[in-house]
C-alpha cells in the first residue's frame, strides 16, 4: 500500500493531476507514468 502513495505523489507532484485521477489509474498504467516521468527527469538532469 505505500508503494501507492510514493506514485500517486510522484505523479502528482510532476503533472499536477489530482490525487483521484492518479488513484483510480490501473497499477501498471500508474507504473508506467512513473518511468516516463523518472526518464525525462534524468533527461533534463544528464551532464551537457
């Protein structure tokens, strides 16, 4: 259950979508927004 939390916060804090929205997602679709979200991060984070 807490996993569920760090992805709905996760997610929510980085698109701004509502907690309901991020809460009703199917788990692998919450998963997969967490990895997109993760790649652009280290994306714009990367050395130039």
């Amino acid at each position: 259950m807490e996993n569920i939390f760090k992805e709905v916060a996760f997610i929510a804090y980085h698109f701004h979508w509502d907690r309901e929205t991020c809460l009703v997602m199917p788990h692998k679709e919450r998963h997969a927004w967490v990895k997109e979200i993760s790649a652009i991060n280290e994306k714009i984070n990367a050395p130039r």
